[in-house]
C-alpha cells in the first residue's frame, strides 16, 4: 500500500512508520514537527535523545535500503498543500496521528485549550474535506482514545465504539445503534469525541472508509525497528504534561524518585505496549471498512490496571518508594473498568502483556539516559480548575 503517516514523527508515529516501512509498504510521513517544539516550550526534552526527522530518515535508509519520504506541513492550516498532496501522492490510506495529545497539556491555559481544540479539530476535519475533494477512495486510519467513554464506572464492559439501544415510544420500542455516550474528561479528550462525529457525518454523507482505534494508555519506548539503531530511538516522555503513568513510574524508579501517584491511585486505566500498536495499526490498514459500512471502531487495548496497582508493582520490582500527589484533574478518584477488545483479538493479535522482564527492559533504557532527566519537570503542573 502506500500509505501516508500524519504526525509520523511522534511517539506512536515514527515507529509505526518503521514498521509499515519494514512490511513493504510505500510510506509518507507528514508532520509539522510541533511536538518538537512543544518540548522547547516546555523546556523538557525526551529522555531518549531523538535524531531530527532527517537523521532518522538518512539512517532508516542505510538500515534497510528503504526510503520514507518526509513532508513539513502544517494539516491544521494548510488545507490547499495538504489536498495537494493527496492529489498527487494518491494513497490507499492514511493514518491519524497528528493531534495535541496530552490531556495536562490541554488544561493549562486558555491559550492551550485553544490551541488543542485548532489543532485537532482542523486537523481531522481538513483530512475529511480533503480525501472528499480529492475523490480518491481512501482509508482514513485514525488514532482515538479510550478517554472517550470517560472514565468512571460504568457497570458494563465498554462495548467497541456502538452500543445497542432500545427507545421507549408510546406504542413500541425502538432499536437503535448509537455511538457510546461520549464524556470527556479534558480538553483533548473533548477534540477527540468531536472527531467521532466528523466520523460519522463523512462516513454517512460520503460513504468515506474510516476506522477509528480508541487507543489505551501506551507504555514501553522501542520496538523491533527502533532498536535497530541508537539513531532510530523513539520518544520517552516523562514530565508531568506528556509522560504516560506507567512510563513516568519506571523513569522515575531509574532515579531513586518516589513513584508519584495522582489522589488515592484507585483511577482504573487500559494500556497497551508500543510494539503492540504498531501491530494494531497493521491489522486496521489490512482490515478496511467496505465501501458504504459504518466507521469501524475499535478498542485498542490490551489490559487493564489501577494506578497504584502499577506503583505497587514497580515499587515491588525496584525498591522504589510511593508518594501521594494531590490530584491535579477533576476526576473520579475510583473507578472499574472492562473493556471489550474481541476485534483485534480476532484479527490475529497476539497481546503483549506487562511482565517484569519488559518492565526492566524500559527501566534500564530509563537509566542509561537518565542523566538527560531535568528532575524539576516531573511533578505535575497543570491544573484541571484553579
Ligand atoms: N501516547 C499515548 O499514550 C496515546 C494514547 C491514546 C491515544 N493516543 C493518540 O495517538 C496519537 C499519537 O500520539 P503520540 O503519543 O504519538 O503523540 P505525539 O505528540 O508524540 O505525536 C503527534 C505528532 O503529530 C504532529 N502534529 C501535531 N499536530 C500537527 C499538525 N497540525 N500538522 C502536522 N503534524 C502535527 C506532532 O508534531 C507529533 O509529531 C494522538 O492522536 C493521540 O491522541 C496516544
């Protein structure tokens, strides 16, 4: 296929791009590079010392004898380039990735609850307008999160992306298929419920191919095509904007730092390792919607955990102590969590599950760059109300 990657340079991007690289497929990535200079905002960069996209590139190609094409554009305000690429560059799809990501990051400021909304909302919705104008029929691979159904406890297993519903009428009872209820709990979790509906609109409207993966909490850095080389090293975050938990807690067990867990920890989160959602992103491309079918939606997760569960483990494993953080979200500070996840199951995946030896895996690649650490960036910032 070939395939373009919006956002291809980020956590989840870059080595997806790799991957479908290494399978043969034909890959572009897009990318404006604003994570990169989020980190300069930030004044945080990732612990692992990422190449600029070039070097990646360069190395990539001495690697495997196999060429990505890079493109810096702008999804969110250059809708004329972006159609123009889609024009020219005619994919079989594209995939998603290109969106604000951090909840912390989007409720720090009016100024950033604007930006996230912008950026994410114009992003998905130029891609929509422009697979439309192009008349190219093309898969549309898009990166959701599992925060759409929102996280308190919901008394049932949280079913892929639809739920079955009977509406009392006077005379009888009407069935009918719905999107699960969306209920955001930040400003990015917000944009990416406003994405369903776009989903809908164009899927319905166009008849546009569309699968859109609601993703859990990624942990681990590398895979299979990242570890081929120090210059091809993923992204490890670890402030308190962009770190993921579980990540954030091996980190800072690389440097003797206590565990920080959020309130009582008794949040319930899915998770699923990179590896794995390179592998996820494979099985949707393989596995397009039909002409004319609903959006395919699927829960991209492969376990569930409580946070101070995790803490407990990694504590357990390294000697780690645990503090109390207060809570800097609006939050329940319990919750159960099932979710359903038989789609990829039946598509072949195979789960990598959370062991000790991957746990110290990550931990020892924490360690060897924990010198990059900037300690003052660890505890959290942003606050959910003042
Ligand atoms: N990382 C996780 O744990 C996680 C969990 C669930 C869902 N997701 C979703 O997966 C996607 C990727 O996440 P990530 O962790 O790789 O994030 P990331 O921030 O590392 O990567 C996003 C990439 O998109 C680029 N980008 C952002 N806006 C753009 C624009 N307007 N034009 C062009 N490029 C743009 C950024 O420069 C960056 O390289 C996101 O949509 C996120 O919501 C991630």
């Amino acid at each position: 296929m070939r395939i373009v990657v919006f956002g291809g340079d980020g956590f989840c991007g870059w080595p997806t791009s790799l991957h479908l690289s290494n399978l043969g497929h034909e890959v572009k990535i897009v990318d404006n590079l604003s994570r990169r200079n989020i980190d300069n905002e930030l004044e945080c960069q990732s612990l692992t010392p990422i190449s600029t996209i070039s070097n990646r590139i360069q190395t990539w190609k001495e690697i495997s004898n196999k060429h990505i094409e890079f493109e810096n554009l702008d999804i969110a305000t250059e809708y004329c380039r972006l159609l123009d690429l889609l024009t020219n560059y005619k994919p079989d799809a594209v995939v998603h990735f290109a969106e604000q990501r951090a909840a912390p990051y989007s409720m720090k400021s009016p100024k950033h609850k604007i930006y996230t909304v912008q950026n994410n909302l114009n992003a998905t919705h130029n891609i929509l307008c422009a697979i439309v104008e192009s008349g190219i029929d093309i898969h549309l691979v898009h990166l959701g999160t599992m925060g759409v159904y929102g996280y308190t406890t919901s008394g049932m297993k949280i079913p892929e992306g639809y739920l079955d519903v009977e509406i009392p009428s006077e005379s009888t009872r009407l069935k009918s298929r719905i999107l699960y209820p969306a209920s955001p709990g930040s400003i990015y979790h917000m944009t990416k419920t406003q994405d369903a509906l776009f989903f809908q609109f164009y899927s319905n409207n166009d008849g546009l191919r569309i699968t859109d993966l609601h993703q859990g909490v990624v942990w681990g850095t590398n895979t299979k095509e990242t570890n081929l080389d120090e210059r091809l090293i993923n992204r490890f975050d670890y402030d308190g904007d962009y770190g993921t938990v579980l990540n954030r807690f091996l980190m800072q067990s690389a440097i003797d730092f206590p565990l920080t867990v959020y309130g009582s920890g008794g949040q319930t989160r899915a998770f699923i390792h990179i590896q794995d959602t390179v592998k996820c992103i494979q099985l949707a491309l393989e596995n397009a919607p039909k002409s004319g079918e609903p959006v395919h939606i699927f829960n991209q997760v492969t376990e569930t955990f409580r946070v101070r569960d995790l803490a407990e483990l990694v504590a357990q494993l390294t000697g780690t102590p645990v503090q109390r953080v207060d809570n800097p979200r609006i939050e329940a500070d319990e919750n159960e969590l099932e979710v359903e996840n038989e789609k990829f199951m039946k598509l072949g995946l195979d789960p990598i599950t959370l062991s000790e030896g991957l746990l110290m895996e990550i931990k020892q690649v924490a360690e060897k760059y924990s010198h990059r650490c900037d300690k003052d960036k660890i505890m959290p910032k942003s606050k959910w109300r003042n």
